[in-house]
C-alpha cells in the first residue's frame, strides 16, 4: 500500500471519529449541497485593485453576524477568465464552496486575466494577490486565516502564492503545475505532450525555476489527485519530489479513478470526502476556527451542476476520452504513485 493510500485511509478514519466543524447535519450528504439564501449571504461582487492598475473581479459571501472568521479563497481552472454570471453560479452551486459557507468560512470566488496567450504571464498571479490583499482587509476576515483552493490551473496559481504572500495554507485539486514549473509557455502551449513526458521537457533551466518557486513556499500544501488524468504526470514525477528534496511540509490525498474536476463536489460521495479532507487540513492550520451557520439558515437541495462554464471546442469531449485512455495505458505499464 503507497503512503497516499495509507495517508487517505487515516484521513477517513479521523473523519469517522472526530466530528469535523461542517454544515448542520448534512443528510444524504453525498447527494446534496447545504444552500444558505442569498438574503442571508449575499453575494457581494468587488473589485480589488491591483499594483498594475488593473481590477481583479471576485464574488463574496459572509457568513450572518459581527465576528471575525477565517476565509477560503477559490481558484477556478483554465487559462481563460470567467464571467461574472458563471462565476456567480459557481458559488450558488458549486457543492464545495456551499459546504465551506455553511461551515462558517468567508467565501470567495476569484477569477483573473488570461493566460491563454502567453500563459507564463504573472497577470493572474497578480490578480489573486490583489483578491487576497482585498479580502484580508475586510472587517469580518480573520488576516491570519486566509486559506486557497485551486483546481486544475487554478491548483497551479495556488502553488505560486503559497510563496508570493502570507497564508495559512493552500490546497489544489491536480494542480496544472505544467504552467508552475514554465513548461507551458508562448512556444509550448499544448500541454499533452509535456504532460506525457514531463521529464523530456524538464530542461535545467526550468528545474531552476521551479526550485526556486518552491523555496519560497512559506506555507502548507495539500494536493488532491487522482490517477487518470495526464496533468498529474509532473506532480508525481517532478513537483512533489522537487518539495520533499527542499523539505516544504506538503500532503497528498489520493482518490483513485476520478475524472479531473472531481474536487469542486460535484461527484457525490467523493465530492463530500474531498470536502471533509479539505476542511480537516485548513482546521489543523488557521487560527480563527469557523462557527456554522444557524441550521435554521440552511437547506438542502440536491446537487446539480449549473451547465458549462466556458464554450468548448465540439471535439473536446473525444479528446478528453483520448487523454484519459492514453492516461490509464500508461499507468498498465509503469504503475506508480509517488511516496510523501
């Protein structure tokens, strides 16, 4: 048994014994999303301004009352920007983020500029520092429990501000860290092919790079994966082994044979072990525990997905079926998971 394997078991273990501060008593919480009204949580859209005159959109949501809370900032994937209405959408029914707002954190839905042009751009970096500076001020947030969650590209910047500003932990969901190592770039911007073969591409100069961003990694990591997806490649093969080599305090939580995106919620039953993997990691390490929202607040409506997010390419879905099988070929071959 790997130690992710071990890892994720002992998680459920301590899940099972230890009451984690969660949404009211959730029921059938595998197939339902605790949904707080937008008259008691509304949502509050702000532009946060950044050090290149530039306004970074994100969407807010407090919880009821006067006292201080942690807050948990969300990432979303992709190199493109999100509109505002799908990024509203996201926080009305994105089962994850629900579950954080009923557990009583300060939630944030951030988007960013593009990095579909040259996607080693630090635009969107410095968007999310923008929304993190932004979002530390507010009267109601806790400074020195501001947490982040990044799926896909979004678990990539998430790994970039780990070492640009003070939090108290980060978390990503098969972080892109294609694009956190630079091997994504003007020249290179299909990422299959380095995902393939992340070793081919990882050339010295980008080894210096990617070192030197996780030495300024100041605070802990979770990382969330699976093993059908090729974008976990250079976490397994380069990313992590680059953070034991410089001894940064990271996890891995395994979930095998999820598709990737499982860890926005929207998968029952695992969307809700996600939950709580993620909700256990910040507890252990902000310093404002949240406080649920009154159960009075609270219903339960099951979980749906609001539709697509962005236009996608017709022939998208035949190549993701293609990534995913080339994926599980080649773990037939050299089946092997990373050991923390």
């Amino acid at each position: 048994m790997t130690t992710q394997t071990t890892k994720f078991l002992i998680v459920c273990c301590i899940n099972a014994l230890v009451p984690l501060i969660a949404c009211a008593a959730e029921p059938a919480a595998q197939f339902l999303r605790p949904v707080v009204s937008e008259e008691a949580c509304p949502l509050v859209v702000i532009e946060a301004p950044t050090r290149d005159n530039h306004k970074a959109t994100a969407v807010i949501r407090t919880p009821p009352g006067n006292d201080r809370r942690p807050a948990i900032v969300f990432l979303h994937g992709g190199l493109g920007s999100l509109k505002l209405d799908v990024l509203k959408k996201d926080v009305l029914f994105q089962p994850n983020q629900c579950r954080f707002l009923a557990a009583g954190y300060v939630t944030v839905a951030a988007t960013f500029r593009p990095r579909s042009e040259d996607p080693q751009t630090r635009d969107a970096l410095i968007d999310c520092l923008a929304v993190i500076d932004y979002v530390k001020k507010l009267p109601r947030v806790d400074p020195k429990s501001v947490v982040v969650f990044g799926g896909s590209g979004g678990g990539s910047l998430a790994m970039e501000l780990a070492g640009e500003t003070e939090l108290c932990a980060v978390a990503g969901g098969e972080p892109a860290n294609v694009l956190f190592t630079g091997m994504m770039n003007k020249e290179q911007r299909d990422p299959n092919e380095l995902m393939d073969e992340p070793r081919k591409h990882y050339t010295p100069e980008l080894r210096k790079l990617t070192e030197a961003k996780i030495s300024k990694i100041n605070c802990p990591v979770l990382i969330v994966h699976s093993n059908l997806h090729p974008i976990n490649n250079i976490n397994n093969e380069i990313v992590i082994p680059a953070m034991r080599a410089a001894g940064k305090y990271y996890e891995i939580i395994f979930f095998p044979e999820q598709q990737h995106g499982f860890y926005n919620g929207y998968v029952h039953a695992v969307g809700m072990k996600v939950y709580d993997t993620l909700s256990s990691f910040y507890l252990r390490h902000i310093a404002t525990k949240p406080k649920p929202i009154d159960s009075s607040l609270i219903k339960f409506e099951p979980v749906v997905h609001p539709g697509p997010r962005v236009e996608r390419d017709p022939s998208a879905k035949a190549k993701r079926a293609a990534i995913y099988e080339k994926a599980k070929q080649r773990e037939k071959a050299a089946p092997q998971v990373p050991k923390n």
